[in-house]
C-alpha cells in the first residue's frame, strides 16, 4: 500500500508510469512534478513542455507505451500484499534523513515495516569477500548496536554485509537491506532466504528501482547512497582500496555523516580501505563506545546499547589480532614455550577468543 493516504488511485498509478521511464532519474521526477503539479499532468503534456525542461527526448516518448503502462500494472498489484508498500518522496512517512539528499529516491518499494525508516539507523558494509575474523567483528558490532535499539542497514551483499544482517537477526534486532535490484529480482540468490528472514522479523527489504529490474554494474553505486543516506553513520569493517563499501563511505562523509573504520593487520589486503579511510578522517573504532561517542547528540530516545564486558588482555589474543598465526609462530613471537601457547589457545578457544581454521588459529570477535 502507498504511505500516502492523500494519493488518488490515478495519480499513484501516474507516479509509477514516470518511475518507470529510462533515464528519468530523482531530479528530473521532481522536476516534472514541481512544473506540472502532478504525475498525471505531467504525463499529459506535450513533448514539447518536457523539452522546455530540459529533459531528452528518450524521456518523454516511451510514457505511453503499453510496457510502460504494464510495469504500473505490476507494481499496483504487488502493492496489494499487506507486508508491500511504496514509500513516497513527499509523503509524511518518508526517512527526514534520507530526504535531506538532493538526488532522494522520489519513491522506494518496501517489503516489510516501513516504520523502521523513521528509527535510527546505522550503516554497516564492507568487503564482499570478507575474512573469517572480519565476518565475526561484523556480526558482534551488528548484535551490540541492533540489541541496544539500533536499526542497522546494509546492502544484503555477500560477505560484510550479510554478516550485518545476521548479527543483527541473532540479538532479535532490527535490520533494513536495501538492495541494488528490484525487489522481484533479488540479488544475490544465495541471500534469498536471509531476505526472508528479514521480513519475517519485523525488518525491512526496500529498493529505489522497479520490481524487475535485474542486478546492473551501474545499480549498485545508487545503491548505496541510499544506505549512507539512511543513516546516522556507516561503519566499514574490512574493505580493500577498491571497495564499493568505500563509496558508502565517501557519500555518507559527503552527506554530513559519521564514518568509522575498523583497522586491522598492516598486512591484510582487507584493512587497507579501512586505513585509508583513517587517514582521510575517518574515525578509528575498536568498540562499540567509541561509535557511541561519536554518534553523542544523534542518539537522544535511543536505548542504552549493552556491551559485553572488556575481556582480560592477553598476549596471544593480541598477535592474532594482527595476523591469523600457526601455533609454532605463536610461540616463537610470544616466547612461550609451545606446549604453554597450546595449552592457552584451547583455553582462548573454549571462550570462544580464538578458532583453528585450516591448519592457522585466528583472532575472534567476543
């Protein structure tokens, strides 16, 4: 159903047929409402009025087109599922901050609660071929800030982003995939069911894009300033320099909004976007706090964000925290004797601290 009690069945089904057109993007949609009072209007002038606009011509000629009129078909009876809604740009219940942007979706589909939207959010991505340690940080980050109240928002991308969602799923939070694709095209495949998952939580899964559009190089970019724009802030967990999370990063800086990276081994190819990230002004965050601390003002009406209790340091949790790490380095870098290290990493591993995987033990995320 459309959050807009105010909209006429006719001009809901205008606004779609203009969502529909090729290259009319956020500005040029609000342009044409701004100058014709209506998407109904709008689609009744002539070319001629469109031009005057400055809008190309591959705009305005396909408006009439039966495939046009179809995809309006679609999504009318796609919105007839109580859990589909359409979000629009100038309605009571579109995001404050999303709205903010001057490229702001004109509408977006969502499957799930929309009432998630006007909560705070914090964004979480990275590197869709995250390490092991890497998908353990995000998920603990994820569990910490969706139980304290956060709505945390990612793409439901492989890797990070996925592990976002989980973690926040796992502490019974709530969490907002956005997606690239249209929601009748979901993408990708194997996130089918945490897509679901979502949902059925009580989260949501929105998309600026029609139904059935399907995954496009071009898309994913779009994406994500949806995501930061949503958000009070976007945490970066392990990116490499070519990233796509560090466009996110980027736009949400762009934006006005928080960013914080997670640092990692000088030698891991995954934490180099982080640290570039650092060192453009990105703030450095090893706990949950210090992304509390830097949210201070934002958060009023947000629950407390419970946080485990700092665990004990210990010496070879602190080598792997650098690197994943074979018990015989572990010993010649500690100066332990190594059955000593064996002894400590079954301990370490019983509390969950540390894990053998393929033959190396790895620092894990409390």
């Amino acid at each position: 159903m459309p959050l807009d009690p105010t909209l006429s069945p006719s001009e809901l089904e205008a606004r779609l047929r203009l969502h529909g057109l090729p290259e009319l993007g956020p500005r040029r949609f609000r342009r044409l409402l701004g100058a014709f009072g209506s998407a109904s209007a709008a689609l009744s002038a002539p070319a001629a009025a469109w031009r005057s606009l400055g809008l190309p011509a591959v705009c305005a000629e396909p408006r009439r087109d039966a495939a046009i009129r179809e995809q309006a078909a679609k999504a009318l009876h796609w919105l007839e599922a109580p859990e589909h809604h359409l979000v629009m740009w100038d309605a009571p219940a579109y995001p404050a901050l999303l709205a903010e942007l001057d490229d702001a979706p004109p509408l977006l589909f969502l499957a799930g609660d929309p009432r998630l939207l006007e909560r705070p959010q914090l964004a979480m991505v990275g590197s869709r071929r995250a390490s092991k340690p890497g998908l353990d940080t995000a998920r603990a980050f994820a569990r910490s800030l969706a139980g304290g109240g956060f709505v945390i928002t990612s793409g439901l991308a492989l890797g990070i982003d996925g592990a976002a969602h989980e973690g926040a799923l796992e502490a019974d939070g709530k969490t907002v995939a956005v997606l690239g694709t249209g929601l009748e095209h979901l993408y990708p495949r194997r996130h089918l069911g945490l897509a679901k998952r979502i949902v059925e939580q009580g989260g949501a899964v929105i998309s600026e894009l029609p139904l059935n559009c399907a995954p496009q190089a071009s898309n994913f970019p779009r994406r994500n300033r949806i995501i930061s724009g949503l958000s009070l802030g976007t945490l970066v967990v392990e990116a490499s320099p070519s990233s796509g999370s560090l466009i996110t990063a980027r736009l949400a800086a762009e934006q006005g909004r928080e960013v914080y990276a997670i640092p990692g081994s000088i030698h891991h190819p995954g934490a180099r976007g982080c640290h570039e990230l650092i060192r453009q002004g990105a703030m450095l965050v090893e706990t949950v706090e210090h992304i509390l601390e830097g949210l201070q003002g934002w958060t009023q009406g947000v629950p407390t964000v419970e946080v485990a209790p700092a665990l004990p340091p210990h010496p070879l949790v602190d080598l792997l925290r650098a690197a994943p790490q074979s018990s015989e380095h572990l010993a010649l870098r500690s100066g332990l004797e190594l059955p000593q290290v064996l002894v400590e990493l079954t301990e370490l591993e019983l509390d969950g601290r540390v894990a053998c995987e393929a033959g190396v033990w790895v620092h894990r995320a409390p």
